[in-house]
C-alpha cells in the first residue's frame, strides 16, 4: 500500500518536474530579447561567454564580487548539493557507476556543508535588517523543506539506519513502472515526501533560478553589438 | 552660501557605508506629471484612463513575451540580497524601496499576483498583491528613484538588471497615461526640433560660429565647426548641452581641436543635432527607434563616411549597443571603422599615432579623478578589447594630464557609482532624491581629496557634468569642479600654427 501511495507521488512530481521545467526552459528559449544588454564589460565571443556562464555557475563568481558571507553559505550549500546529488545516483543505479563510488565518502560529509549553507543563509533572513525586509513566506518555506530534506537524510545516515537495501530495491522497481514493498520507516517517508513537494514546487518557485540564469541576457550574450546586426523578430516587422 | 537643505546631506564615513533602513523616506519623492501635450507628443495617452489597469496588465503580459530579460528577471530572483546595499539611492537615502531587490519586487508582486500558479492562488506565501491605484503611485515614486545605472545587475548571481524593470514599469506607466514630464517633453522636441533642448537650426550655426571665433582668439589658429556640410567624412553626433552649457562646450572646442589636427573633414547635423536618447529610459523600443532613425536620415543625406559620438554616457549605450538593431544595417558607411565610433576612440588613436602635440603642463593646475559615467561602464564599450571602455578614457587623461589619481577601486570601473542624475531623472523637483543619490560618489571623490588633493573631475557623460556641476556645490567643491575630458585635452594640445616658432625650437631643444 505505502509503495503505491509512494509511487503515485514520485510518478506525478517527476511529470510536473519535467512537463513545468521543460514548458519554462521553451518559453524562455522562445522569448527575444529585442536589445543587446550584456553587462560589460563582456566577453567578445562566443566562447568567452560560455567560460563566463562556467564561472558563474560554478564558481557564483557576481555573487562573490557582491558578498563574501552570502557567497560562503551559498556555494557550500550549493556544491554540497551536487556531492548529495551524485551520492544518491548509487539508488537508481546496479551496478553503481565507478564515479559514483568515488564520490560517496566526500557525498556523505558534504550533507553537512548543505546543513551550514542553509543555516547561515536562514539566519541572514532573521538578523540582517535589509535581508529580512525582501522576505517573503514562501522564502523561509523554501529554507524549511530543504532544511527538512536535509536533516531528515543525515538522520537515516548518522542516526536511525533505514534499510536501504529495500529502498534501492524499492527504487529501481519504480524506474522499472514496478511497484514493491517500501520500508514503512517514518524518516524515510519524511524524506521522500519533501523531496517530491520540492520536485513538484520547482517549475513555480524560485528555484527557477536554476533555468533562469542560462538565459539571462545580461550575461548570456556577446558584446559584439557594432560587428553584428541583432535584431528580434518582432522588431525586424517594424522596418518593413 | 550655504546650501539651503544642507542638513539633509547625508554624511557618508566611507562610500560605500550601509545606512539604516529607513522606511518611507522617499515615499513622497516623485517627479512632475507628463502633461496631455507631452503625453501626445510621444504617441501615449493624455491622461490616466478608465480602464488603465486592464492596459497595464496587457502591456505587462505584452512585455513577458516580447523581451526575454523582463520575464526571466522577474522569474529568477531568489531574494539572497546582493544586490541589497549596491544602489546609490539606498545607500543616500536609506529607503528600503531603493534597494534593488525590492524595487523589482514593486512590480513582481504585481506580476506573480496576475500571471504565476503562485501568485495567483498562494499570493500572501509569495509576497503578491493586487493592482490598485496605490500600486501604481508607488511604482511612479520609485520608478523614478532608480537611474537604470546597472550597478546592481553586475553583482546580482543572474545578472538581474534592475534597470529593464524600470524601463518596462515607465513604459507600462506611459501606455496608461502615467508619464514622465522631464523624458516625455524632451522626447517630443527631440522629434520635432531634433534635439533635446529645442534648438534650431540657426542658433546652433549662431552658436557654432561664436565658438570658432571664440577658438581663434585664443589661439591664433582657424579652427572650423561645420554644420550640415554635405560630403564630410565624418558626422559628429552629440549631446546638445555640448553646443551651450559649461563644462560640456569646452568638451565640444576639444573634439573639433581633435578633428582639425587630425585633419579629417567633419560635420554637425542640424536634423540629427543631438546624441541623446531619452527613449532608453522610458523603455520604449519604438521612440528610441525613432530617434535614431533621424541619424540614420542625416548620415544619408550628408553622405558622410563614418559615424562619431560625443562624449555622452546614455547616448553611447544607445549607440554602441542598439543602434546598429535601431537604425543599422550601416553598409553605406566605410566598413574599415566601427558605426558608431566613440570620439575617444578617435583622440586616442591620434594620440597613438602621434598626430597630435600635447602640452601636458597645460593641465597642471588640475589634479585629476575620473568618474566611469554608468552607461560607459556598465552597458557599452570602446576599442576592440573589452574594459576598453575604462582604459581608454585614462589612456588619454594620462597623455594630457600629468596629475591623475583613482577614486576607490570599489567605486570606479565596472562597480562605479552614478552621479545621481541618469536615467531620466535630471530635473529640478528631484533635487532632493539627486543629492542623496550623489553621496556615494562625493565621499569617494572627498577621500581622493584627502589622500592626494584631487582638485576637479573629468566625466564623459553630459547628464553627469550637469548633475555634478550642480551637487558638487553642496559637498563644498567648485562647480567647475567637473570638467569634461575633452575639456582637459583642448588645454593640453597645441594647434600647428599656434604660438610661433619659439615655441616649436623649445621643444626640439628639450628632446
């Protein structure tokens, strides 16, 4: 029973997941940006603005000129994700990828630079005057459920052990549209009910972010406005 | 004379010290109404109309989908607050609406409460509200507190330019009736006289012919202004207040120095008599088009072969980065130079050429910073490298100027501070806002001061030698304090023919 109420749930996050991002991902693919407004200075080509995007994303390089403490707790959080992330890929896998291997003993400690990220992102919500007054509820929401997401893991990792051997049987099941037998263990079903809420709240949250930035026109585009005509369809209907 | 609201500056320890929120401080801070005749004169409605939200609200959607920024900026955001202590106008006014973030999230209420899953069914969660009249004064009060400098989008983690937002909020102002009289007026002389000033033709070529005498006075040498001169190589765009209003006309005496040494033929427009393109700060695509459509027809008509701007910080964005989409293709131009081409460019290249001769010492009574005008740094460029925008500028300070010292690093170059006055701001009733705006910027030149007696500042931007020759009183400097760079270069070159031969043997003897 638990497994199909289970399963339901991750069928239908991964739907609105996909279906959500992937309808955002077109229409901002689809909309035109009728100017040139990269901020500059920005790089010439193509390639230079491929390395800027690298840097961006992977080091928060504008975040890091702007400041160092939300930098910090950002990118811990941020990187420690994808450590979890890739961790996690051994549940969906058989046999687990050789990387993911490598990865595990630095994807188990790198819960705890989420758990500090999150902390010190949470805490400049509540001290810091400018900070608190941009806050909305749904902002401390977001903080909760991954705080939530993240504890809840670390509990089954560090404190109580589920049996996990039944979840990755569990899981790979599902890819397989195979329904199984779930272990009933409340942390457990704690932890994959707020991951799929985060799934399903993606495509209407914030956390468009992650899309965003790639089409951000400020830092996507080339700064190459007098060497090459650019013009956006509905502008181009204006000349005729 | 004391200034009279002179308790009212903030004191600032350091450029970039963060104040205290504090909330409503600017709330009744807003500039005059567009009239019926300026709303007319820019193709909007006269007045507010009965049915203005429905429009707002279909210009906002119109808006989502024709420019990806807008959507995606609106999208994006996550609140972590960088941008938060970066705005000139927080840091001076200490109104919590200033800081970038919640300046977007004026009119992002509005679009989550109408147009998102979110907004439209959880709208308390997400922080979203309704439409309303209130709404829409708030937007016109903050809109025009914020100058579409673009400081914030450098440190913003996705690049979220606070700038598009306003533009699209005044545009969405505009399409119901809600203008700007200060952009709106202009914009409209601008279509009808060709510049913004309202000057015509024959009190620009009046002006033009004093400035040639004015030149042969003081150096002996004949040195042209031509307007309308069909087959010049090169047509000369620039702001207005260059043909009037000091410092911006001993900027205008250096260009033409330039030209005449350069020994290129040249030419001023009368059709396109101004550089300026208040269109950009009001949004919209069409007038900005419009504008500069009217180069377009002036370059055509003179059948020039190249095309120079002034020194004008909005108008070089303009002209840099849109006016190869607005007015291009530029295919009738000589293809060996760029369309447009900033007029350091040209100086600078002469200078590397060594087509000019430069007395330095000229300008030794100047001890110099230079203040990087927003829409240069943040929003355009010069040369083929980028930054080039920041270098060249100095490159030829230093080659006329023996005395030149950097403001802080934290408040030049890409993370410069605006003057106070960008983005369709300049205009009386907002002295309050603009002096307050100023005060990052005047405490970093104050510590120059201290540190190495700067005495003046050199800019490239008309509306920031206007805003400082006017703010820089109120923070005890000289209003010739301000000088344009073209300014420090007319002291410094020496015409051929100028001064006799004394002078040239003297310089042999020194080499």
């Amino acid at each position: 029973m638990l497994g199909y109420i289970y399963a339901i749930l991750f069928y239908a996050a991964t739907a609105i997941l996909v279906i959500g991002l992937a309808s955002k991902i077109w229409i901002y693919a689809r909309t035109p940006a009728p100017l040139k407004i990269p901020t500059t200075p920005a790089p010439k080509t193509r390639s230079g603005v491929v390395l800027r995007m690298f840097r961006e994303v992977v080091f928060f390089e504008s975040l890091y000129k702007s400041n160092k403490w939300i930098w910090l707790f950002g990118w811990m959080f941020h990187m420690g994700m994808w450590l979890v992330l890739i961790r996690h890929l051994r549940y969906f896998t058989q046999p687990v990828w050789g990387w993911v291997e490598l990865a595990q003993p630095f994807g188990i400690y790198a819960a705890f630079a989420m758990l500090i990220g999150l902390g010190g992102l949470w805490a400049r919500r509540v001290l810091v005057e400018r900070i608190k007054y941009i806050t909305n509820p749904s902002d401390h929401l977001m903080l909760a459920l991954l705080m939530g997401i993240v504890l809840s893991g670390m509990m089954m990792r560090f404190v109580t052990r589920t049996d996990i051997v039944s979840v990755k049987v569990y899981m790979l099941g599902l890819m397989r549209f195979d329904v199984g037998y779930m272990p009933a263990d409340p942390v457990l079903m704690l932890h994959l009910f707020l991951v799929a809420t985060l799934m399903i709240v993606f495509p209407v949250s914030k956390l468009l972010h992650a899309p965003g930035v790639f089409f951000s026109p400020s830092r996507n585009q080339v700064d190459n406005p007098r060497e090459k005509r650019h013009i956006a369809p509905w502008a181009a209907k204006l000349e005729s | 004379m004391a200034p009279k609201d002179s308790d009212d500056i903030p004191r600032m320890h350091h450029p970039l010290e963060i104040p205290k929120l504090k909330c409503g401080a600017m709330e009744d801070s807003a500039p005059y109404p567009a009239s019926p005749a300026h709303q007319a004169s820019v193709g909007f409605p006269e007045e507010l109309l009965p049915d203005w939200k429905e429009r707002a609200l279909a210009k906002m959607k119109d808006l989502a989908e024709k420019n990806r920024a807008f959507k995606v900026y609106l999208d994006a955001c996550v609140k972590c607050g960088a941008c938060t202590d970066k705005c000139h106008y927080f840091l001076g006014t200490g109104d919590p609406k200033n800081m970038p973030v919640a300046r977007q999230d004026l009119l992002r209420s509005v679009y989550r409460r109408y147009f998102t899953f979110a907004g439209k069914y959880f709208p308390k969660l997400v922080g979203a509200r309704d439409l309303t009249e209130e709404v829409l004064d708030e937007w016109y009060s903050y809109y025009h507190q914020c100058s579409q400098c673009r400081r914030c989008s450098v440190f913003c983690p996705y690049g979220i330019d606070t700038a598009e937002i306003s533009m699209a909020a005044r545009e969405i102002m505009d399409v119901v009736g809600k203008g700007q009289k200060y952009c709106n007026e202009i914009i409209g002389k601008v279509h009808v006289v060709g510049n913004n000033l309202g000057l015509q033709e024959k009190a620009l070529r009046a002006t033009l012919e004093d400035l040639e005498e004015e030149i042969e006075e003081d150096t002996g040498v004949s040195v042209r202004l031509p307007l309308d001169e069909k087959g010049a190589d090169i047509l000369l765009i620039t702001p207005s207040a260059d043909f009037f209003a000091e410092p911006h006309i001993e900027g205008l005496i250096g260009y033409a120095k330039v030209f005449h040494e350069a020994g290129v033929s040249w030419t001023i427009s009368s059709h396109a008599s101004e550089a300026a393109n208040f269109g950009l700060f009001i949004g919209s695509y069409e007038n900005m088009r419009k504008v500069s459509l009217r180069i377009r027809k002036a370059a055509q008509d003179l059948g020039v072969k190249r095309i120079i701007f002034g020194e004008c910080g909005h108008a070089w964005r303009v002209a840099y980065s849109f006016l190869n989409t607005l007015a291009g293709p530029w295919d009738f131009l000589d293809p060996k130079y760029p369309v447009p081409q900033h007029i350091l460019e040209f100086t600078w290249d002469q200078i590397q050429r060594g087509n000019l001769k430069l007395d330095k010492s000229q300008n030794d009574h100047i001890r110099l910073t230079y203040h990087d005008s927003c829409n240069v740094a943040r929003a355009s460029g010069m040369g083929d490298q980028p930054g080039g925008q920041f270098e060249i500028p100095r490159n030829v300070i230093r080659a006329v100027c023996n005395h030149f010292y950097d403001m802080d690093r934290d408040t030049i170059r890409e993370s410069t501070f605006c003057c106070g006055g960008g983005g369709g701001l300049l205009t009386d009733e907002l002295m309050d806002l603009r002096t307050k705006g100023a005060a990052p910027r005047m405490t970093a030149l104050q510590q120059v001061t201290e540190e190495h007696g700067v005495t003046h500042m050199a800019a490239i931007c008309a509306i920031c030698k206007t805003q400082f020759s006017k703010v820089m009183p109120k923070f005890g400097y000289d209003m010739e304090s301000i000088v344009s760079v073209h300014q420090l270069v007319s002291n410094a070159i020496v015409l051929t023919g100028q001064g006799g031969a004394e002078d040239e043997d003297g310089e042999e003897d020194a080499a």
